[in-house]
C-alpha cells in the first residue's frame, strides 16, 4: 500500500523567524496517529532549512527544498547544491514547479538533469507535472503531461524510479482558489499512473505516489485524498496556516 504524503511548499514566504515559528506550530501539532501512514514534508526558503530543521526534530517532519541546480559545485551565482541542501537537513527536493517552469524558463530538458542529480546524490525528488487552461481547454492536456513525465524521467533507471514522487497540479488550479474536480484529477493521476506503467511496468506504477497540487484546503482535502489514485497532496497557500495544514495531514491520514 502506498503512504500518503503531504508536502507544504512555503514558496517565497516567511523570514528566518517565522519560518522556525510555523514549523514549530506544526510539529507540535501533529498527533502520532497521522504519521502511521502519512508521511509530512514541509518545504520552507534555503536560508530557513537548516533552522526548520534543527526545530522539527525528532517529530516525524521532514524537511525539503523547492528548488536545486543539478552541478555539484562551481560558478553558478545564486544556486545551490544537492549536497549543500542534504547538509542542511533536506530528505526531498521540489523540481520542475509551474512556477519555475513558467517564470525562470525551466525546460522538461533541465528538470530532467535536476532529476538525476537529486536521485545520485540521495534526495528524494517531488517532480511536478501540469497543464495551462489554455492546454486544457485545447483538450491536450493529457498529452502535456505525459510528455513531460517522459521527458523528465528520461534515463532514469528501475532502481530510481521507485524514489520519486509526482505531483500533479494544473497550473490553472495552483493559487487560484480553483480546483480540479476529485474526478478530474484521479483521472489525470490514472493516466500518470498508465504513463509510468508503459516506461516501468505495473509493479512500478502501482508503488509510485502521485500527489495532487492546486488550492487543496481543510474543506475539499478529504473528498480528493478519498480517490483511489491521489495519494497525498503538495500544498501552497494552505501551508502557511497551521491549523488548516494540520486538518489537511489529518484527512490523509484516515
Ligand atoms: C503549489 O504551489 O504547489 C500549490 C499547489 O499552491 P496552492 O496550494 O496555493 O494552490
């Protein structure tokens, strides 16, 4: 049976302090019963990781990056290493989000060194998929998705494939209040599912988690996490609130 898992992305939010306060809110608030089959990641900025995760200790929270270059070191202004986030305390690491897919130019291309690199050095990679409503509604949005997970996974062997994580969130649902319908989504997940079983095998694709991503909150989590191919969620906004990512972690773990 897969765990569920529920990632907050804190996005660019939130300074060093507050950063230690919200996670200290969620650590606390975390009952032991939620961690029996859901895992909890929270994703703060880079200068807050090594802080979030000296305060999380010890609660079954993990801690994940949002970002990462794929060199392992060099003259690259302005990133940041796998292993540098791995020493800071990072179990995961957020690749290909819309947001840098959209406004920082990342190509399926980049992601999918990113990807190699995160897996080689130890990370576990969260890579998120999705369409635009303009692919939507031109009706290709299953081919987008299936192309980027293709692209993205390219070279990426058997061994590696069951450590990653997907998150599928459409773009058009990401922040703005929209959601994709449970059906809508479990359908999207089915078919990431099929693409994963034409590049692995069954086995595989039955074993990988999937996650939804896009304006989940404490009132639609439990009818989404209730579909038989959603298996947690990567959660923006709601993130931010304690009491309303708390509720999100407690309908998973039902
Ligand atoms: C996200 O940024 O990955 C996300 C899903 O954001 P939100 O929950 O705010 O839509």
């Amino acid at each position: 049976m897969r765990k569920k898992l529920i990632a907050g992305n804190w996005k660019m939010n939130n300074d060093l302090n507050s950063s230690i306060e919200l996670a200290k809110s969620i650590s606390t608030g975390i009952k032991k019963d939620f961690l029996n089959n859901t895992d909890i990641l929270i994703c703060p900025t880079f200068i807050s990781i090594s802080k979030v995760f000296d305060s999380v200790k010890g609660s079954g929270v993990s801690v994940g990056a949002q970002n990462m270059h794929f060199k392992d070191d060099g003259a690259f202004t302005g990133e940041i290493s796998a292993e540098m986030l791995i020493s800071a305390g990072c179990e995961y690491v957020i690749l290909g989000h819309s947001e840098r897919r959209q406004l920082f130019h990342e190509t399926n291309h980049l992601i999918n060194l990113k990807l190699k690199k995160a897996l080689k050095s130890g990370l576990i990679p969260i890579l998120c998929v999705g369409e635009t409503l303009e692919q939507r509604e031109e009706g290709i949005h299953e081919k987008i998705v299936d192309e980027q997970i293709t692209f993205c996974l390219k070279e990426i062997s058997k061994v590696e494939i069951s450590k990653v994580v997907i998150a599928y969130e459409p773009v058009w649902a990401i922040g703005t209040g929209k959601t994709a319908s449970p059906e809508q989504a479990n359908q999207m997940h089915n078919n990431i599912r099929n693409s994963i079983a034409n590049l692995y095998g069954n086995d595989f694709a039955q074993n990988i988690r999937i996650l939804y991503g896009g304006s989940v909150n404490d009132k639609n989590a439990s009818e989404l996490f209730s579909q038989p191919d959603i298996d947690g969620g990567l959660i923006g906004g709601a993130s931010l609130k304690p009491n309303q990512f708390l509720t999100i972690i407690e309908n998973a773990s039902k």
